[in-house]
C-alpha cells in the first residue's frame, strides 16, 4: 500500500511537520512586507460567495472569513455572504455590475465561474483579467480506479477493454479530469448527469462506471476507506498549479505520480503544444480558489488585505489550522495567485478550439 492512502490525519501531521521543519515559510509572498494601514480597522468586509451554502468554495471562503480577521486591523470583521445562480456567473455578475468600488467586498472565485468565462458562455459580464488578485489556493485531486479491473500502475489502464468515468456535465470540475484524459489519450466512455462527485463516486462503487476523480478533501473521506478495503486502487493526481504557473506534484498525494509522469512514461517525452496549453488552462480554473477585489478600490484596501495574508502565514497558529482545514497547500497571493490563474486567463484561442473540439467528438458535448 502507498503513501495515497494514508489518513487524512497522517498526512496533516506529515505536512505541519514540514511547515515546521521550514520555519513556517509555506506560502509566505515575498513581493511585499507584511503590514497593514488600517483601513479594515472598525469596517465589516463582505466576501461574496457566487455559490450555495455547503459546497467546496463556500466552505473555503468561509474559512477565510472566519479567520483573517485579526489580520486585517482592530475591530475589523469578515462577512460570508451567498449568491448562488447561474453556475456561479450571477453572483459573479453581480459583484461587476452592483458592488461599490470602495474595497469592502471582495469575489470568491471557484471552477464554475471560471470555466464559464474562459469558454465566453451568454451572460458573463466580469472579467477577471480587470480585477486585482488578492489570495489563491491551489487544492487538487487524484484519478483512482476499480481493483477488478487488474490495474496497478497508470500504465495499467491502457491495457483494459472498457473505462467508463462518471461526470455531472461537460463544463464541471471534474472535466480537468477528462481533460487528462484527451491529454494521455486514454481511451475512455463518459456518462454524464451525476448530480455531483459524490454521486459519481457511489456509481464506481456499485460498478456501474470503474475509473473517477475526487478532489482532495472527498477523496481523504471518502476514497481512502474504499484503498484500506482494497476495492480501489490509487493512479496518479492531475498535480498543481505553483506560483510560477509549472504543474508540480500535489502535496496531498507526493507519491502519486502527476499526469505530466504519465505522460512521460508512455510517450517518452514531456508533454507540449496545444493538448498541453489545454490541460493547463482547465487544471487552473478547476483547482484554483481565489479572492478579487475591484480594480478601483482604494489602493490602501487592496494593500491591507494582502498584508492580511501575509501576515496570517507569519502566524504558527493559522497555518496549522490551515493545513487541517484545506489541506497542506500553499496560499498564493497578489501576484503570485494571478500567475497560477494565467493558464485559464490567458488561454489562447488554439487551445480553447482544442477543448471544443475534443468534447464535441468525444463526448457530443458544445463548450
């Protein structure tokens, strides 16, 4: 049995012991001292949440709210609020069109609203080109596949007669992993209309698809178990997005190879051209969490809030909490988190026509 199924609890302990090991320099920006002017002193700062209560976004900006308070001055507080629609481009909308320029609310970015904007979908009016990057989290995932088909390695795959992975619909975060797929040309048969990952987890269980994705918290919950029982078999994670925008292995999975190893192993060379400019664009809208704030809020607000963060990674105390909570990732900020974005945000239109084209013959599916 490898490293993938240790416990969730093992691999936090494993990962504050390297926070701890290097001084508790994870994630810490360099552009910028750490420091505050006070604007948040005595205000309330909204994070507008595009999605519904529950979900992995909603769960992430709730954590910040809950906890980079302190950081922002005295007397400052931290306000989650929802508005769900539309895949996440009507709350989206409505931080564009409705919300003041004055810094006290910012947009919570997740994979819906992301990939809405990168394929120009009807409706969408932001542009987060237009925005300024506050903080980001990278949180990835990894492909696992039934025991009985034989499989042990990525290799394996190639060998059996009929993959079948189950997803909620084109344009869903689990589409990165169909992505990899077209990347790897592994050939695979897709059924979608889940109602989320959990779903289609539970129809690989029941047999009726044998290979799936989970991103990192579902897959410590729930795929873990199905390892130890021996009824799954860990194959490799779409790795992550670091700051300089390089897919480098996922901390929550180390010894899991990423999709570019597997790639290298069956072709014999990296990965590259226009397949690859894909994968890139879709691992980045669909691992990257983030915060943006209004290009013309006062600079002093947009200041304070990524002196916030840097002064939170400073703290021993948020960064164990941090580890537990979203895993032993990196918070990415200002700068930094806009280059871990800029595979969606500047895909090139190649790359885009790739994706459509690709879906459409595989799956019948219009990006």
């Amino acid at each position: 049995m490898n490293n993938a199924s240790l416990t969730r609890g093992k691999r936090m302990s494993r990962a504050m012991a390297v926070l701890a090991a290097t001084g508790m320099t994870l994630g810490i920006a360099t552009e910028s001292p750490a420091e505050v002017t006070g604007f948040y002193e005595g205000k309330t700062l909204e994070i507008l949440i595009p999605w519904a209560p529950g979900g992995g976004a909603d769960q992430w900006g709730r954590y910040v709210a809950a906890t980079i308070g302190p950081y922002l001055g005295d007397g400052a507080s931290v306000q989650a609020v929802n508005r769900p629609g539309a895949g996440g481009v009507q709350g989206s909308n409505e931080f564009h069109l409705r919300t003041r320029s004055d810094g006290r609310t910012v947009l919570l970015q997740s994979a819906g609203q992301v990939f809405g904007y990168m394929y120009g979908s009807q409706g969408v009016r932001y542009d987060f080109r237009e925005y300024e990057p506050v903080v980001a989290m990278a949180q990835g995932g990894a492909v696992y596949a039934r025991s009985d088909l034989g499989v042990e390695t990525p290799q394996d795959l190639w060998e059996v007669d009929e993959l079948i992975y189950g997803e909620v619909s084109p344009q869903a975060i689990g589409s990165m992993a169909l992505t990899a797929f077209a990347l790897l040309d592994l050939p695979h048969e897709v059924v979608f209309g889940y109602e989320s990952r959990g779903p289609a987890r539970l129809a690989l269980e029941q047999g009726e698809t044998n290979i799936d994705f989970q991103t990192t918290t579902p897959y410590s919950a729930s795929v873990e178990p199905l390892i130890e029982e021996e009824l799954v078999v860990p194959l490799f994670s779409l790795g992550i997005l670091d700051a300089d925008g390089e897919v480098v292995r996922d901390p929550a999975f180390p010894d899991l190879p990423t999709v570019v190893e597997v790639y290298e192993e069956r072709y014999g060379e990296a990965p590259s051209g226009v397949a690859w400019d894909a994968y890139r664009a879709v691992l980045s809208a669909g691992t990257i969490k983030m915060l943006w704030a209004k290009p013309d809020s006062p600079q002093a607000s947009i200041e304070d809030l990524r002196g916030a963060f840097r002064l939170a990674l400073q703290d021993e105390d948020f960064m164990a909490d941090s580890v537990v909570a979203n895993g032993p990732y990196d918070w990415l900020i200002g700068q930094e988190a806009y280059r871990a974005m800029s595979a969606s945000l500047d895909v090139s239109e190649e790359a885009l026509d790739f994706l459509r084209a690709t879906f459409k013959e595989r799956y019948g599916a219009d990006l």
